[in-house]
C-alpha cells in the first residue's frame, strides 16, 4: 500500500546559512498535519513557498523537466525515491520531499550501491531531496528546487529498517571538531572520503556542499587520482551532511545550467582562508539587522512554473 505523506506545517523561521545543518536536523512528526487552505491564493504578493508547499503530488503525465536555476524554480514528471530500497532509506518522511527528477533518482539509486562496495556501508540514509513539484520551500533550503540536488547523511545506514519514528527524529552524527577547524577524529573515518569521493567521480554531479573543515579533511587524506576534489565546495552548514547538486539533464531544455567548477583542487591554505575566518566562525550580530529579503513570489520563478502549479 502507498502513504501519501504530507508536510508538516513547521513554524520555525528560516535558518541562517550558518544554521543550515542545524536546521537539517531538525525532527519530523509520525503525525504530520496539512496546511491550512490558504485565503487568497492568487494574491501576486504571496510567497511561492506556499503554493508549492502545499502541493503534495508530482505533475501527473508530464515528461519530467527541470525548470529555472537551482534555487528559483520548480520541477515537472517529478519521481518519489522509494523509501525504502536494498541500500537506502529516507528520512524525515512528513516534510514529503523525497522527490526529484528521474536522473537524480536513478544516480541516488547507483550511489547508494557504491556506498556498500566503496565503503563497506549497509547503504545511505536520504535526507531532503525536492518537494513534489519543486519549488521554494517553507522552511530550509533555498535550492533543491528543481529535482537536481539531494542531501545524504554522513551516518551510514544501520544494517536494519528504521522505525518511522527513528526516521523522524534521531539525528546524523555531527563530523566536525567543536572548534569548527577540523573534522571530529572521533567519529570521522576513511569510509566517509570513500563514499563522497564516489559521488563525486560520477560524470553527472556538478558540485558537492560540505562543510569546510570536511573538504580540509578530504584534501589532507585523498590518495591517487584528486581531480574530483574541484567538485567538493565548501559550504555554511553541512556537517552532517553533504550535497550532491547533478547537471541538467538532457531533455531539459528550460534547465539553467551552473557554470562548471574551476581546475584545480581548491585545497590550498588561500582557497580555505575564508571559511577558517573569525568572521565566519564566530560571526558578531550586525549592529542595523538587515532587512530580511523578500520571498520568491511567483512572478519571480520561470513563466513555466505557473502551469505546473495549476496541473492536476
């Protein structure tokens, strides 16, 4: 039998980008609840957050597409990972987002395979992909609005299946240091560089987000071929986790491509200098906070993304 899972209405405000992994962790609900209906939903002013939060099915009989830019945008022919499978399982099942487009579904499906011959892992644990039709999203991300990135824990999948309630509330295992300069000696291992260099090596990924201390720890430990290290970025956040952004898939001819990463490995001391900063680290409270910036509302998003809102 197939659970139409819906999103739980979260109130919490958007993370800081220095949250953002904080934010991942946060608990899902065994009970998750609707969305209230919304007022007027054709207010031009309204957050488009909203209409594609409270869309809890794919686009039905449509070729899959990728529409927009990565973080402005929405998806089409969108397919469920199921979620459970010989090498995975997702969580956080009631925030409804394990949706992407079929490329990505299928590299998830190859990569979780790799994680058990590359790193001897059970499989992977699945963390937010995209929501049923893309979009924005009312709390966490701002990209992962096209069906072409996914977040994976860095927990290796338990060699058993997770209770529902397991799924929603234990947490990933925190990989960096309490001083946020280097990796946790105590819980990061070879086996995590195995499976993120996996990833990496497939043809079809474009970037990985990691935290900066965890692409510090891959420049350090890598061995032979290192060319896929221009791929790993470091990024606010993912210390319990790391990105997979993949390419536009052929096909999507309204996809907006990501310019490639530069050559080299970005491992030296100047390419990491910024993100070991004291101003990143240890970020002092603006004295004027900044106005927050608008949400996305739906004239900002593709022209295309208004039809696959209103599709059945």
């Amino acid at each position: 039998m197939t659970v139409r899972l819906i999103p739980l209405l979260l109130t919490l405000p958007f993370a800081a980008l220095i949250g953002a992994g904080a934010l991942a962790q946060d608990k899902g609900s065994v009970d998750p609840k609707p969305l209230p209906p919304l007022s007027n939903p054709a207010d031009p002013t309204l957050a488009a957050r909203e209409l594609f939060g409270r869309k809890t099915t794919p686009v039905a009989a449509r070729p899959a597409q990728t529409i927009g830019f990565y973080a402005k945008g929405c998806l089409a022919g969108g397919e469920a990972l199921p979620i459970n499978g010989e090498a995975w399982q997702v969580m956080r099942l009631s925030r409804n987002r394990n949706y992407a487009h079929p490329a990505m579904v299928a590299l998830l499906k190859r990569l979780a395979q790799d994680a058990q011959q590359a790193a001897g892992w059970p499989g992977l644990l699945i963390g937010d992909m995209s929501q049923p039709r893309g979009g924005p999203m009312i709390t966490g991300h701002a990209s992962h609005q096209i069906g072409l990135d996914a977040d994976i824990w860095l927990t290796p999948m338990p060699n058993r299946m997770l209770s529902r309630n397991e799924r929603e509330e234990m947490s990933a295992v925190m990989m960096v240091r309490p001083d946020r300069l280097d990796i946790d000696p105590r819980v990061w291992t070879p086996s995590h560089l195995a499976v993120i260099r996996a990833a990496a090596q497939q043809p079809q990924v474009e970037r990985i987000f990691v935290n900066a201390a965890i692409k510090k720890a891959l420049c350090r430990e890598a061995k032979g071929d290192r060319s896929w290290l221009s791929k790993v970025r470091p990024m606010y956040g993912h210390d319990y986790h790391f990105h997979v952004r993949i390419k536009c898939p052929p096909g999507s001819t309204e996809c907006e491509a990501q310019p490639p990463p530069t050559e080299g490995e970005a491992c030296a001391a100047a390419d990491l200098a910024y993100w070991f900063s004291d101003a990143v680290l240890h970020p002092k409270p603006p004295v004027t906070p900044p106005k927050p910036k608008p949400p996305l509302t739906l004239a900002d998003l593709p022209p295309a993304c208004r039809d696959v809102l209103a599709a059945p």
